[in-house]
C-alpha cells in the first residue's frame, strides 16, 4: 500500500476526496466502492456501511468454497466521525454483465446449489447480527434465531383475509438474498464473484426465491427455471410475502422509533403480481 495510505485516517481522506471518475462502484448519495492505489484492496464505504455486513462477509469467506463461488476476503473495518463505515477487502477483477445468457444462468444456478448444501440450526444473519434488506425493509435491529420469527415478522404485516406465512419443517440454508447482475462479477476464466452478504444468513429456501422477485424480470424469470422452481406450488406463500412487505411500506410499519431516520431506504413495492411463468 502507498505510504500515504497506511492509516486508517489517510484511507478516510482518500475516500472521501476520490474523484467521481475513480469510483468503481455505488453513488455519491449512498454507499461507494474505490479501488485503492497501488494494491488489489477497495473500499466499500458510506453511511449505510455497517460491521455486521463485514462481518457477514468475512463468514462467507470462511464456509464458502471458493472454488465455486468467490467471497472477497475482508482484511478492516471502521467508522469515521461521522459513523461512516469503511470495509477493506480484496480488489476481485472482471466485469459485471447486465444481460446474461443462459450458459451464465445454469453457472448461477450452480452457485444457488452450493449455497443451499451448506445448513445450520439457527436461523438469522451470518454474524448473529440484525436481518437486513429487500425482505426485512426499514429495519437495523430485527434480531432472528428461529423460523417462528420469521414467519411472526411477516404474518404481523399482514392484514385478516391475506391469509398467514406459514414454512413447512425444512432445513436452514444459507441465503444471499439479494442475488442480482449487479452484485455478481464475472472473471476471465468464467468464475462467479458473488458481492453484497450484508442480508446473507440462514433461513428457509423458498426465501432465496421470495428475493429474486425484486430484480429484472427476465432475469428472474431465467434463474428460476434453472434451478427447477415451481412457481405454482409455492405461489401462495410467495405472494403473502410480497403483500407482507407492501403492507409494511404503505402503511410504515417500524420496529424502531418513527421518528428516527430509517437507516436503510424502503424499497419501492408494487401492488404484488402473480409470479413469472
């Protein structure tokens, strides 16, 4: 590493002042990710950059095959004064693609198949920290260790006559959720580096699917049939998950204070659809 950057002061300055141009990844209105000079790390930083992802990170780096799927290693992390986080990890070459062919989607696929072998007793976040994002929205402190509470998450947005979440007895399996294009960096020699484990934990199956439904269609649409998905059995419970989660924006449901900053951005949820064919 430059001398210049051999602090964790002089990496926030970096950071901070880093040209537009030399951004590779994120917005200037949110979270950013730039490469640092003269070495293979970046830093993921912003204000909506926590400990629990990289510690969610550095987990999947330790129980994942590598050889399969590619976890950046996390080597720091920190906050500035401002409570800005800061997670150093390994710089992974390639390119994300945004339209991908059918031979990327069976790789894919695969990649859902390694996750879903590895198990645990509990279910929740890698790290034992709070279960974030696109399926819990507006929520830093939801704490999850058993499949009751996530179905009682769920059931408490939904109103009499939607019916209930309900998950048949089944293994806890490792989820990303938030499996899409732009978190995926495809290498020269066609292996698949999977980034964003901020919402990564242990929960049933059907949720990995339950996610897929806020990305691209077509997509969605692909993946699923490569991992023999069969969308009319499981269409009831999809579809009680999504009306949960349109329930909730609409209505600002919260399990903190109302009146605080919601520390991560509710999703824009439509009406829930019947699911792709």
């Amino acid at each position: 590493m430059f001398a210049q950057l051999d602090t964790k002061q002089s990496i926030i300055d970096y950071c901070r002042s880093c040209p537009e141009d030399q951004l590779i990844g994120g917005l200037r209105s949110g979270n950013q990710v730039v490469k640092l000079p003269g070495c293979d790390l970046v830093v993921k930083f912003g204000p909506h950059v926590f400990a629990y992802e990289a510690k969610n990170q550095q987990e999947a780096y330790s129980i994942i095959d590598q050889n399969i799927i590619i976890v950046p290693r996390v080597h720091d992390f920190f906050v500035d004064d401002e409570r800005w986080g800061y997670m150093i990890s390994d710089f992974i070459p390639g390119e994300t693609i945004d339209s991908l062919s059918e031979s990327h989607i069976q790789k894919l696929a695969h990649v859902l198949e390694h996750l879903q072998s590895i198990t645990a007793d509990r279910a929740g976040s890698l790290c034992g920290g709070p279960s974030i994002g696109l399926l819990w929205p507006d929520t830093n402190d939801l704490i999850i260790n058993t499949v009751q509470q996530v179905e009682e998450w769920f059931n408490s947005r939904l109103f009499p006559g939607d019916g209930k979440v309900y998950f048949e007895p089944s293994p806890l399996v490792l989820c990303h959720l938030d499996i899409a294009p732009r978190n995926i960096i495809w290498l020269d020699d066609g292996s698949i580096c999977l980034l964003d484990w901020a919402s990564a934990g242990f929960y049933p199956r059907l949720l990995e699917f339950a996610s897929l439904f806020f990305q691209e269609h077509h997509f969605t649409r692909m993946l699923l049939e490569a991992v023999d998905f069969d969308p009319g059995r499981e269409e009831g419970k999809v579809q009680r998950i999504h009306q949960a989660l349109y329930h909730n924006e609409k209505y600002s449901f919260c399990s903190h204070d109302e009146t605080a900053d919601c520390i991560f951005p509710l999703p824009l949820i439509p009406e829930p659809q019947k699911l792709p064919t």
